[in-house]
C-alpha cells in the first residue's frame, strides 16, 4: 500500500514552489497526496524563518499533528531547518531535519525514515554548512492553474544587516534561460494562465550554479525570451530591489507583450539613516527615481512596497521621513513588517531597541495609509475598462480576481467566469 503524504507551507512564493515541486516528486515516486488537514503517513512541514512567528508558527502545527496523529512522520524543511537544525530536532513529534542542501532529496531520505521516540530529540538531522549548498533546483507551483509561480533564482550575495536570508538559503545563483523556457512551456501545457516569477533575489538572475559565474544572460535577457513564448497570458515579476530594476527593465515591462503593469520593489525605510543601517544598496532618492520612471511610462501601473517598521535606531523623526516619503510617493500598495530580532544578524545587536508597542503603532499606521493608497488606486481606473483573471471559488461563494494593474475585483460566483478572462467596468 503507497504512503499517504501531506504537506504544509510557510513564507514566501518561493517556498509555495518548492512545496509543489517536492509534492510532484514524492507522487511520481508512488506517494499519495493527501490534504494537510487529513490523516496522513507522513507531514512534511516546508518553513519560513524571516521573523520569530513564523518559527513559533512551525512549533505550533507539530503540535497539533501529534495530537491528530501521534503515529505520522514529520519532517521539517525549508529556511528555519537550515538556521536551526538542532533546535527543531528536540521538538517532540519531528522525526527529520532537511537543511537546503537535502530538501530535494526528500523522496530518498523517506524511504529510509523511522518514527523517532515520543518525547522527542530524536530526529535525523540532514543539514550542512549553508557555504556548502550549492546548484539550483528548478520548480514551480501548478496547483491552481490560473496562477503558478515560477522560480528562477536562489539564495543573495547581499547582506542586509537584518537579514538571516543568505544563511538560510546560500550564494545567489539561479536557473538557465533555456530552463526557464521549459519551465514555462511546461506551465502552458498545463493550462496555466499567469506565471510569478519568483527568487529571493530576483534582478540578481544570471548567476550560475555555483553561485560565482555567471551564465551568459541577465534578468533582462531573461524577460526578453520569455515574452516571445506562447501559451501563457500574463507574468508578473515578483519582487525586485531598486537598485536592479533599471530603466531597461521598466522601459521593457511598458511595451510588453505578456509582462503586466505591476512591481513590487522592497523599500524597508523611507530614512536614508536608517537605510544605511540596514546595509542596504540605495537611497530613498534613488527609489523615487524608480518610481517616477515607471509612473512616466506606465501611469496605471501598480506598485507596491515592501517596509520594516521599529528597525533599531528608527527614532519618531526617522519613522516620520518613512511615512512622509510614502505619503508623496505614487505607490499603490505597502507589505508592512514589525522588525523582529533574528540571531546571527548584525541588527541584533543594534542599540536603541525601539519597544515593541512602538513598533506596533507604527505598522498600523502604514498599514491605514496602505488601504488609503490602494482605494485612491483604485479610484483612479473607475470608468474604464480592464481585463480580470477570475481564480476558482474563493470564501462564501465569490469569485475574486485582478486586473493586469492588480486591482482586485470580487464578485458572485458564475460558474462560467472561474479561470477566465472577463472584461471588466472598474
């Protein structure tokens, strides 16, 4: 009879790729996949480790998998196993620690995999010095087929100072064009109508396997190839810091084919202080450059941020520059984060701490100027008409979808909308 397999992911898109493309793997090797909430043989547990929550987080749903299911085996992967091997191996319940050099090796190290003892502390540990990991291991989510997310990058050579990122997943290097391509052929077979391409560095694509040289191509060479394929409708780029999405890029994007009017471009502090705090590679002078540029080619293009509130250091005036900055700026959108201290990080030894119901009241604030943003947004486009790719049913029976610029629409469930194309009065 064929092992039963659940998995559960925590984070980024980035890790959603990597869960699906490890789930694919374990059904070709003659696991049957089962629901998270189902019993299963085994749980794999595919983490997060950018703040304290997302670790609490991982602890919390062992916890339950042993009350459902004390029999399971757990496995824990992904970027908190990597940082903390030792740590997760005394959690009760967790059988196996895959570090990043082994979470792709997950279907041979299940084959050999024993239920550790009940109390715990017992777990294998597969895990190497980060320096080590080296390679990139394609994948891609192809759950829903209206959205898949593609990745085709790994790891960062920066080093932010509040960052654990480059611990966890290593030199940044990526995938090939010609990989990517297939990628996306593949995708396309599969009904696919828009692709995110992922990385945890994005606009560093280009660096090869061994996280040193480089291939022969670059992130704009990259979207160049991409929009000359067919089968695929949208993609969108993820994520992509300021100081590598040139003007290039943003001209390209603007006269696309396939590649829609939206980025996402990390911002963390609208303090030039605070910027430099946090080893970060530009100035809040150069990110409004950006910002114009796109906003010259492309006046309906959605942009949204990326922003660290209660970094060490950030006093009432600092934070003010953040929020005034965002104010004035013609941006549509925030991700807002509460710093949280990660060990191994310059920041954590930073001095002043701002305290922590500061940092709170300052990510409700951005998180209110981040609703006016997108409802001004929004308002802008009423009147005109804009393409939406509704997704499949979503909660209380309405269908949900976005425009190419990433306005979101909702509307009653139709049966002949779900995964489709719809044009749309805003």
């Amino acid at each position: 009879m064929s092992k039963t397999v659940a998995f559960h992911t925590l984070g980024c898109k980035l890790n959603y790729s990597e869960t699906s493309t490890l789930s694919r793997t374990l059904e070709a090797d003659g696991f049957v996949k089962k629901d998270f909430e189902e019993d299963a043989d085994v749980y794999v547990i595919n983490t997060c480790s950018v703040t304290e929550n997302a670790d609490k987080e991982c602890r919390m749903i062992v916890r339950r998998i042993q009350k459902r299911a004390p029999e399971a085996m757990v496995v824990i992967t992904g970027c908190y196993a990597q940082l903390k091997p030792q740590e997760i191996a005394k959690i009760e319940g967790v059988d196996l620690v895959l570090g990043a050099a082994e979470k792709f090796n997950l279907a041979n190290h299940l084959k050999e995999l024993t239920k550790g003892p009940a109390d715990g502390g017992g777990a294998k540990i597969c895990s190497c010095d980060i320096e080590e990991v080296a390679g990139f291991n394609s994948s891609f989510s192809i759950n829903d087929r209206t959205r898949a997310f593609l990745k085709v990058q790994d790891g960062c050579d920066y080093n932010c100072s509040f960052c654990t990122i480059p611990l966890a997943r290593g030199h940044s290097r990526s995938d090939s064009i010609t990989g990517v391509l297939n990628n996306m052929r593949e995708l396309a077979a599969n009904g696919t109508k828009e692709i995110v391409l992922t990385g945890i560095n994005l606009g560093d694509f280009g660096k090869g396997n061994d996280g040193g040289k480089a291939h022969d191509s670059s992130f704009y060479e990259l979207i160049q190839e991409m929009d000359k394929e067919a089968g695929i409708d949208r993609i969108r780029i993820s994520s992509i810091e300021p100081n590598l999405l040139t003007n290039e890029i943003i001209s390209f994007v603007a006269q696309s084919r396939l590649f829609m009017p939206h980025f996402h471009i990390p911002l963390q502090s609208g303090s030039n202080k605070i910027l430099g705090a946090m080893r970060r590679r530009y100035k809040r002078e150069l990110y409004a450059e950006r910002v114009a540029q796109i906003k010259e080619l492309m006046p309906h293009c959605c942009i949204g941020v990326d922003v660290i509130v209660g970094f060490p250091g950030e006093s009432d005036d600092d934070f003010k520059d953040t929020y005034d900055f965002l104010h004035q700026l013609d941006v549509s959108y925030f991700h807002v984060f509460t710093y949280s201290e990660r060990e191994n990080t310059l920041a954590a030894d930073m001095k002043p701490v701002v305290p922590v119901h500061i940092r709170n009241e300052r990510n409700k604030a951005l998180r209110n100027l981040s609703y006016q943003k997108m409802q001004y947004f929004t308002e802008q486009h009423h009147g005109q008409n804009r393409k939406v790719l509704f997704e499949s049913a979503g909660k209380n029976g309405m269908l949900e979808g976005y425009t190419d610029n990433y306005i979101k629409i909702q509307t009653p469930f139709r049966p002949e909308w779900e995964r489709q194309f719809v044009d749309w009065d805003i």
